[in-house]
C-alpha cells in the first residue's frame, strides 16, 4: 500500500544583522536611549545581530549566567526558564522523555522532547527539520546566556509555532582558567564538571566534561548522563572569523511512566507492574559538530555561512511487548544522521534617508533515520516487527528588514518561505503487514511585522503580527490510530495568525516592566489522539484560539536586594467540536496562571547571598474532554551562596533546598493517556548542596 500526498501550507523569512559583527555606528537603526535608566538586555535571536531587546517589537528575554548557575546543580533548563513569563516547563522526573517545554501553549503535546519550540545551541540547530528538539546537548556549566523569544517572529526560524531558545557558550577567558563544580543531593542525584578555557593569540577556547546520576524520586527512574561541549574560535583576520562547536551526550535512563490519579493517592512513587516487567527504558547517544565563519565584505556588508552534522541513536523499550500480525514492535530502535547549511548575507544602508539593515539568507537541513522495531521479550530485544527508512528534507529562503523610519517610529518586518518534506520506505513487507512507503511535501511562506513607538526615551510601545507553520514530526507521523500500519500520511500541518501588542519600559530605581496580550488563532492544530504504554498517536484539530497576557518586572532597591515577578495567563480554547464535546473546552497540557517570583540579598560585597524563589502552576487538563486534571500549586524554593576570593581563585558553596514546605503535586501530565495514567509525581522537599571552584593559571 503506497502513499503519494501533496499538501500547501506556508514559511519564507527575513533575518536582519551581520552574524556577530556589529553594525556600523551610522546603521544602527535602534536606539540606546533609555538604557542609562535601567539594565539594557542585548539580544541576537530576534535580528541575528546585537540589538538591546528594548528597542524592538518583539517578547523576548535573556538569562545571564549568573542566574543560570548561581544556587543551582545546573542540571536541566527547569531551573531557569521559569522567570520567563509565558514558558512553561514541566520536569518529569523522567530523564527517558526530557522536559515538556511549551510557549504560549505551543508545546504543551509533547510526550517525548521538545516540540512547538525551535532550539538552538551557539546558532546550531537542536531541533531536527521535522520540527523535533532535544535539550540534552544544552551545557549550562559553559552557557553564557539563554535567550527566549515568544511570539510571531519566531516563525523566521522556520517550523515552530511558539518560540525559539538559543543558548550561547561563552568564549574563554582572556587567561588560562580552570572551573570545577559538583553538587549532590537526595534521591542519589549528583552532578561532577570539570571546565578550561583561555586565550592564546588569535585562538580563543573553551571546554568541558560533565558527569550526572540520581537514582530518582521514583521507582524505576534511574538515569546517567554524560555531556561533553566545547568552542574554539579563531580570529583568522580583522575581518574573518570562524569557529566550531562540539558537544556529545549519552544518557541511558529507566522510564516509570505515569500514574493514575489513585495510583498517585496511594504511593507517588511507585511504577505499574508493566514497567518493570518489560523494563521501560532508553537509551540515547548524540554526537554534533558545527561551524561557523562570518566576514566582513566592506563597512556595510557581512556574509554567515554556517554548517552541521550530528548522528542520534535511540534504543527505547516501551511497556507492553508488541507482537501481532500488524503490530510496531515493544522496542524503538533509531539510528538518524542529520546535516545543515546556512548562508546569509547581512547590509547595513539607508532608506528614504534613515537606518536601514536588511538580511537575506537560505538554509537547509536534511535528516535520515533507519527506524526498526522489535518484540520486547520482558526486556530484551526479540523479533524484528518493523523495518524502514525515513528522510525529511527542509528547504528555505529568508529576508528580514529593520528601518528606522521616523525619529520615534521603527519598522521590523520579514518574510520565510519553507518547503518540507518526508519519505519513508519500508523494508518490512511480511504476511498481512503491506508496503507503507509513501511521501508528503508540504510548502508555506510565512510573512511576519512589528512596530517600535518611542513615547520617551523610557518607554516604548509596540505590536505584531505574523503567521506562524508547524508540521507533523516523524515522532508524530510515526503511528496510526486503531492498529493501522505504516505512517500517519492523514496528519496535516497546523498553521496559525499571531498579533501582540506590548509595551516595555524602564522605570525609575532601577525597575524594569514589560507587558504583552496576544491573540492566535491557530488551523488543524496537531493534538493527542491515543496515548498507551509509551506509544502515542496525533490527530488534526479543526481551529483553536489562544488569548493571553504576560509581564515580567524587575527591581533593585536597597543595593542589595534584587526583585523579580514573572507572570502569564494563557486561555488555550477549541473552537470547534472536533471531539465529542470538545468545542469551549480547554486544551490539555496548558496552565491558565503561571507564577514565578524570586528575592535576591546579596549584601557584603556579593560574598554572600540568599534567595527565595516561588513557583505557581494553575490547573492542567488531560484530555480533551476536560474531564481530569492535575490540580493548581505552588513550590518555594530557598537557596544560600557563599563565596571566597583572591586575585588567582575563587570558590563558592551553595545549599538548595527545593520544594521548601514538602508540598506534594504533580509535576507534569501525560496527555491523552488511554490507560489514564496521566500524572507524573514531582518530588518532595529535597536539599542540594554543591561548590564551585575557579583557578587561572
């Protein structure tokens, strides 16, 4: 039985910025005013070039190292993304899934990975072309920031409908330094990192090795990891430079699946006797090398060329064993290969007299995956069930344009044209199972705007508007509902129109504010159909609405006390009754209200400091229908740092104690789960203590 299936759907984009270079002084086409009255954020993922985050039409945030690092085991990016409003990150508890990250609701389905988010790491694509991400490559031992950026902008990076986050390696210090951290807490959970970096001539570098385990909260839970990352730079002339990043993971971790809202009442961390009888598990080795090289043609003009390669083997044993004339097999073996290019050309110029800074580039990335799938004989790997071949190709073309237009208006526009596309040949051709090969391409071009207000040089307002593209990935093409072989070819695209408007200001002592409402309206919305054992099948939805608000503010009073709130309020609808009594209801995974606010003191000089951080997530759906969920809650967390110095080192110690009040909730929620086994148990109160030591040679 084959398939051939032609689908139109849209993505082209413009991308301003030259690389890293920074404009010349007379292009700059934003303005520095107002940075004197608070904290300027520059940022790159909005523009791909240096812009200060308050200057342009568009939601996003950026996490320094400090508070990525700073009283943490620097384990996942759970620990930090809360303080951006609007992400919502559930950790699992499950290392075998990764965390469930979503942005504006978009995300929120993901059973395995990251999905609806795009994911960069140093400008090196984490998401497959598919639209598929990972976060286990992510160090943050060596990041120097995160960005987050929400809204319809992010449909510039290509197949994502919620957001991008990029996180940037830092560049070795200007001498030889060593870094060696460790942390170890309750449940078995340690971590151990060892990091060098420096300067040598034109060679900047840095590097480093980490090592995590826990035998987990629950039964059955166990994971290691084993992540090594490193950057090399090379100023090759004045106007050239190149450079590679490296990373490489491998995580084998234990898998305890979900629970029923009973099974949570009677014992939170007990697994299902199917779990350890067919030892739910997986296995994961990942290998990336990237590079970049950026040159400077003249004052004005600048080309990026950037290039990848990585490989991914995943053996998965999921819960049941997997036999039957038509069945997939209980054991998911994966054996992928994925490259990319980009090329962009970035101009700094003028228009009708103003600043004008226009980019144009191209990328394209290509995955190919040999999927097998095997009887789970309590375990072990038995008969070959399934057999094929599966590529996606991703090609496209990209402008975006920032024109200073008037003295207190500017102007950021662009455009994507995507053109994706999925074949799979099958090998596994026995008895009643057919041939499922097939293919299915699917186009887009994705226009997106924004306007900059200047009101003072402390205030600024701006709105949005963009269209935004999301494919199924093969992880959601991969089943059919109802026992059906082969690949979900029936499964459409989603497609969406996002408008924002929002304001952002700096006010007086230091405060910070930004505020944004956004509307979507989002077409063939992928959502979970069936979810059973580990085995999860999507189907389309007809329309879909998100109406929300965010606003984030910050303060420094005293000099020594640092504020922060984040705040979102998110209501995800279905229009349509696309279910049975689906139409009103709220769609599953996404909280209405989330909270996070956090107080700093570091008095003495920054010797010591002591902070309480707060976490609320309201209630979570778990179907369709409405008719469950995972209740509100909130979490305090409390962390002190103390540090020493002098001119060559320097050591801090630090003690976590996370979930301070021993709550008990649920920490993230599996959707759709026909077994109704939708809940996975956050921890209870557990202590962290860790130390950080630096020395330059």
């Amino acid at each position: 039985m084959a398939h051939r299936i032609t689908a139109s759907c849209p993505a082209a984009l413009l991308a301003l910025g030259a690389g890293t270079f920074t404009l010349p002084a007379g292009a700059q086409t934003g303005s520095a005013q107002g940075e004197s009255s608070g904290t300027p954020s520059i940022v790159v993922t909005a523009t791909r070039s240096e812009r200060s985050s308050f200057d342009l039409p568009v939601s996003i945030d950026r996490i320094d190292a400090d508070a990525i690092r700073e009283g943490k085991p620097m384990i996942n990016l759970s620990e930090s993304l809360s303080r951006v409003p609007g992400v919502v990150v559930q950790n699992r508890q499950n290392y075998s899934q990764d965390l469930q990250i979503s942005s504006r609701g978009f995300g929120s389905r993901a059973q395995f990975g990251v999905r609806g988010v795009r994911l960069y790491a140093d400008g090196i694509p984490a998401t497959s072309p598919d639209g598929q991400g990972q976060t286990s490559n992510f160090d943050l031992g060596s990041a120097e920031r995160i960005e987050v950026m929400r809204g319809p902008f992010s449909t510039l990076y290509g197949n994502a409908s919620g957001g991008v986050i990029q996180v940037f390696t830092e560049n070795g210090p200007p001498e030889p330094t060593l870094t060696q951290s460790g942390a170890a807490g309750r449940y078995g959970t340690s971590r151990s990192a060892l990091k060098f970096g420096g300067q040598s001539g034109a060679h900047n570098y840095v590097g480093g090795a980490s090592h995590f385990e826990t035998t987990g909260y629950r039964d059955h839970s166990a994971a290691e990891k084993n992540l090594g990352n490193a950057k090399l730079n090379l100023a090759l002339s004045d106007d050239t430079r190149l450079a590679f990043i490296l990373n490489a993971v491998r995580q084998p971790a234990q898998d305890p699946a979900g629970l029923t809202r009973a099974q949570v009442e009677q014992n939170p961390r007990q697994v299902v006797p199917a779990v350890l009888t067919f030892n739910a598990r997986k296995d994961v080795v990942q290998n990336q090398l990237g590079t970049t090289v950026e040159h400077r043609l003249s004052a004005s003009d600048s080309l990026r060329f950037a290039a990848y390669g990585g490989s991914r083997q995943v053996e998965q044993f999921l819960a049941f064993n997997g036999g039957g004339p038509l069945a997939s097999g209980g054991v998911v073996n994966l054996d992928r290969f994925s490259y990319g290019l980009d090329l962009r050309w970035s101009r700094a110029t003028q228009l009708a007299g103003e600043p004008l800074a226009f980019t144009a580039g191209s990328d394209y990335d290509n995955q190919k995956e040999r999927r097998r799938g095997y009887l789970n004989n309590n375990g072990t790997a038995g008969g070959l069930q399934r057999d094929e071949d599966d590529t996606v190709r991703s090609a496209a073309l990209y402008a975006e344009a920032e024109w200073k237009f008037a003295p207190r208006w500017s102007l950021l526009a662009g455009l994507r044209h995507t053109e994706v596309s999925f074949y799979s040949s099958d090998y596994y051709i026995v008895g009643a199972n057919p041939d499922d090969s097939g293919q299915i391409r699917f186009k887009n071009t994705s226009p997106v705007a924004g306007l900059v207000y200047s009101i003072s040089p402390a205030l600024n307002l701006y709105g949005n508007v963009g269209r935004g593209f999301e494919t199924p990935t093969f992880a959601e093409l991969a089943y059919r509902s109802g026992g059906a072989t082969g690949l979900n070819f029936a499964l459409q695209p989603s497609t969406s129109v996002n408008t924002e408007l929002g304001a952002k200001a700096f006010l007086p002592g230091g405060q910070r504010l930004t505020f944004a409402v956004f509307h979507i309206d989002t077409k063939e919305e992928i959502v979970v159909d069936t979810a059973q054992n580990g085995r999860t099948t999507f189907k389309n939805a007809s329309r879909t609405t998100r109406n929300g608000a965010e606003v984030s503010w910050s303060a420094r009073t005293l000099e020594t006390l640092d504020l922060l709130a984040a705040l979102a309020y998110v209501d995800a609808r279905y229009r349509d009754d696309f279910s049975s009594g689906s139409a009103g209801n709220t769609l599953p995974g996404v909280p209405r209200r989330t909270f996070y606010g956090e107080a700093r003191w570091a008095p003495l000089n920054h010797r010591f400091s002591t902070a309480l951080e707060l976490r609320y997530g309201d209630r979570i759906y778990t179907t369709d229908a409405n008719a469950e969920s995972a209740p509100p809650y909130s979490v305090v967390n409390w962390r002190i740092v103390l540090e020493q110095r002098t001119s060559d080192w320097r050591v801090s110690e630090f003690l976590r104690i996370e979930n301070l009040f021993d709550k008990s909730y649920i920490g993230s929620v599996i959707v759709g789960d026909t077994n109704q086994r939708f809940y996975e148990p956050a921890p209870r109160r557990n202590a962290i203590v860790g130390i950080n030591a630096v020395s330059k040679f």
